[in-house]
C-alpha cells in the first residue's frame, strides 16, 4: 500500500507541478519554463519516492519497466489506479487555484493544460504529426529510465538524467501536442476540460504505451547480458550513503 501511495503523491507533485506552472505562469515563463517544471518535479520525485516506489508516475514507464522484466506484473493495476488517482487529484485542486481570482477560470474554454491536436494544439500540428510526437518522445522517456535504471549505471543518480531528458522532451512537444509522454497526466486535466480532451484522450494513452512498448524491445537489443536492477533499488542512496544519513 505504501507503494501505491507513493505513486499517487508523486503523481500529484508531476501534474500539480509541471500544469500549474502552465496554467498559472505560462504566459510568463514561456514553454521553456514550463517544460523545466515538468523535469524538476520529475527530479524531486525520484529521489523523495525513488526508494518507496521506484517513482514511474507515469503509466507508460509502468508498462516499459514491466516488458523489460524490471517490474512485477501483480503490481501494475494498483500503481496505474494510483497514478490516475494522483493526476485527476492534482487537477481538482489546480482548477481551484487557477478559479481564484475575480476573473474566474473556465478550463473548457482555457484549455488547462490539457493535451490536444489539430485545432487544440498550440502549434496547429496534425494527428498524424501529434501521434509520432507522442511515440517518439514516450521512446525517449522510457529508454532514458531504462538505462539510467540499468546495473552498470551509477546508482543513486538515476534522476538526473531522467529529469533531463523530460526536460527535453517537453522543449520538443510542447509545441505539437502540450506534450503528454504519460497517460495520468493527460487523463487529470482532460476530465475537467471535457468536450474535445475527452473525445482527443485516446492518442494520449494509446500513443505513450506504443512508445513504451517499443523502447523496452529496443533496449533489450542493446543491452548487456546482464541482470537489471528494480528500478526502486536503481534510484535507492548506496549502502554508505545511507549509513551516513543515519548518523
């Protein structure tokens, strides 16, 4: 249970964070801004609930950790449950927030961050150009945590370059589709749009787990013959590390 619930905080942390700071700060940090929000609320989780969880937060992560025999398949319902619960959560209290001002906030009309094509996305781009967006950028998450997990990487550090490369990720995508790369963080926001997210939500599941399905089988071409870490070890302090915290 304690897993689970480490999910559900560091999904709320990722959602909250990286679409408060568009909802609430966007047309004054600009894209940039909001995608280094994305990656340091990524960061902080990793470290804060790294070691309970492993800190995917993201269904898609779940699946490619789980296809590349990191993970155990009799978890994966309650950390998907948990990760949605997280983001529609987190989306409940930022559209508290954001309506707290004179002016209000309407989300079906503001968009709320939620992810889109066609018409709703920032930069006009097309399904077909939003649904290779989404693979490839998903492929680039997973493959990232994958290796950064790996047994020959250096333990401990996992959440540097995996907070980088969601960084990148969103400098790339934000444009094209507000970036999803996770299927909770797109489900949270588009429940309270309703209308158009709704009807738009299947790209922003289907295409993260297709990215994750082909990292994972990419990964295990290149990889060395060796046993993976967890994940949640791979993140974990070293043993020395953690006797000093203990002093």
């Amino acid at each position: 249970m304690k897993k689970y619930a480490a999910e559900l905080i560091g999904t709320f942390v990722l959602v909250f964070g990286g679409c408060g700071a568009a909802v609430l700060a966007g047309d004054k940090i600009g894209f940039a801004g909001v995608a280094f929000a994305f990656g340091f609320s990524l960061l902080a989780m990793v470290y804060a609930i790294g070691p309970i969880s492993g800190c995917h937060i993201n269904p898609a992560v779940t699946l490619g950790l789980l296809l590349a025999g990191k993970f155990e398949l009799k978890y994966v319902p309650g950390y998907v449950i948990a990760q949605i619960a997280g983001a529609i959560l987190a989306a409940g209290v930022l559209l508290i927030v954001a309506g707290g001002t004179s002016a209000g906030y309407d989300p079906s009309v503001a968009g709320f961050a939620a992810n889109g094509y066609g018409a709703h996305s920032p930069g006009g781009y097309n399904l077909a150009a939003a649904f290779t967006a989404e693979v490839v950028l998903t492929f680039f998450l997973v493959f990232t945590v994958l290796g950064a997990t790996d047994l020959k990487a250096p333990v401990g550090f996992a959440g540097i370059p995996i907070g980088i490369a969601l960084v990148l990720i969103h400098l790339v995508g934000i444009p094209v589709t507000n970036t999803s790369v996770n299927p909770a963080r797109s489900i949270g926001p588009a429940l309270f749009v309703g209308g158009w997210a709704v009807a738009q939500l299947w790209l922003f599941i289907l295409a993260p787990l297709i990215g994750a399905a082909i990292a994972s089988g990419l990964y295990e071409l290149v990889r060395t013959r060796e046993p993976l870490l967890a994940a949640r070890e791979a993140e974990a302090a070293l043993p020395s590390e953690q006797a000093e915290r203990r002093r």
